[in-house]
DNA sequence: TCCATAGTTCACAACATAGGAACTATGGAA
DNA sequence: TTCCATAGTTCCTATGTTGTGAACTATGGA
C-alpha cells in the first residue's frame, strides 16, 4: 500500500489548493477540518453535504486535499488522523485559505436563507 | 452562434471561481485583466504564460471564465471587449479575489527567483 | 461583393473522476 | 496465535471534462 503524500509547503501550489477547494464535498471537508481544534478520522464525513458518500469517493477527495498540501493525515492504529495545514498555508499564502472558507460561508448561508423563503435564487434568470 | 452568457451575480459560486482559477492559463489571463484599466480582446492572450495557446482553446478559456462570473465580454465589432468582473465579485465574496491574485504573485516571485538560482525547489524531496 | 480578421463550434482523442467490489492494515477478542 | 471487525485503499470500468485542429460565423473595410 502506497505511502501517504504531503508535499512540502513550498511545493504547493494555488492551482493545487483551487482545484482541491472547487469541489464542495472536498470544501466540506476541509471547512470542517480547518474549523475543528481536533483531527478527525474519514468516516465522520461519510455523510457530509448531507448525502451519502461512497468511501471510495472519500478515499479519494482525502487524498485530493492530502496531495494538495491543505490536510495531513496519519495512521493512528485502525484510523486516520486528519488535520489541516492552514497555519503553514497562511505563512505562505496569506488571507487565501481565510476568503475562500468566508466566501463559502457566505454563499451557504444565501443557500440557507433562499430556500427558506421559497427557492427564489433557482428561478432567477442569467443574463 | 450561442449568445455570451453573463450569470448575475447572485448565481456566481466559489465553486465556479475556484474552477475557473485553478487552470494556471485562465489564471494569468484574468489576472492580467483584472491589473488592466481598459479592456482587452481575447488575442491579447495567444501567448500567455509563454506558451502558444490554439485559438480554440483560449476561446472556451474565455468562457470558463465568463460563465463562472469571473469576466465580462462584448463585442466591439470584430473582437471581443473583455473587463474582469471583480468589482462585483468584492461585493459578496470580500477579500477573495485579492487573496487568490495575491497568492498566484507569491508563487510566481517564488518560481523566478528559484529558476535564477538553479531551480532548487525542482528537486526538493517531498514527504 | 469580396476579403481579412477575430472568435466560435464541432468532432475526437486524451485525461480525470465516481463508485462498486475486492483488497490491505491494524487492534482486539477468543 | 488465530480470527474477526473496522477503517481505508486500490482496481476496474463507465461517465465526464478538457485540449486541439479543422471548419465555420460574424463583422468591418477595401
């Protein structure tokens, strides 16, 4: 079985940490993390985005954001332990890794609110 | 031929913007745009990042970006006017695009200053 | 009317991704 | 020790996404 991949922080790139941070399960996923004082094993985000994730699919999103520098994980016994990185990310790449969770943030709670008030976001027409 | 699409800004999504920007091409384009006072047509770009770019493939660059949000484009008789759209982007998203432009700076120093020296990160072991 | 220029679309090849099934690694129980 | 349960990983294949040359469209000017 393959070794894990962290690559060192200065071999990690933005294209990396966008690409990784542009899927929303993996930005779930790394949110939470980022937020939690504690590592947290895979299987706590079987269901993140409140749909069932096959833990293949997991494998591999872990293994996304793990290869793009923005978690690290570790063997503990039968588990992972899964941190982020964003303390070493700041140091490089200041105020990115902060303006993408807000952006998130900002754009799950108009989620939020919209379909609280009847979905009128899905029915607005583009330009 | 298809009408250009512009999403309101309300449809624009992080998902979308992170996408469009994790392509290191559509990248420098729209940073350069985003530097830039006045508009730019699409041949502006036919060598970015020193590369010859097929003509095609810089035109659905355009598009990525336009549809995520990121640019506006116009024709102006036989070219394309293209303006980024950050402006508009800083109203919901604050502080994203300055921080994703900043980091792309930050890289690209670190990328120069390394090829002068003899490209030591090309051969910095990974962990 | 014709041409040159700027972009777009199409078709296809190359590459990336998702998910089920089979596998591996570890710790604990018998 | 051996066996089992749990947590993740890898493999395979079907499905998407992306890049590119060739053919096309739209516009302005000769």
């Amino acid at each position: 079985m393959r070794p894990l991949v962290h690559p060192s922080i200065d071999d990690i790139t933005v294209e990396g940490i966008l690409h990784a941070l542009s899927d929303p399960v993996r930005a779930a996923i790394y949110a939470e993390l980022a937020m939690s004082a504690c590592a947290q094993n895979c299987s706590n985000f079987l269901q993140v985005t409140n749909r069932d994730i096959p833990k293949s699919t997991l494998s591999l999103h872990f293994r996304s954001l793990r290869e793009a520098g923005l978690i690290r994980s570790e063997r503990r016994g039968v588990e992972m332990h899964n941190t982020s990185r964003c303390s070493e990310i700041e140091q490089r790449f200041p105020g990115l890794i902060g303006a993408i969770l807000n952006a998130h943030r900002v754009q799950s709670t108009e989620r939020d609110s919209s379909t609280r008030q009847g979905a009128s976001r899905a029915v607005r027409p583009h330009v």
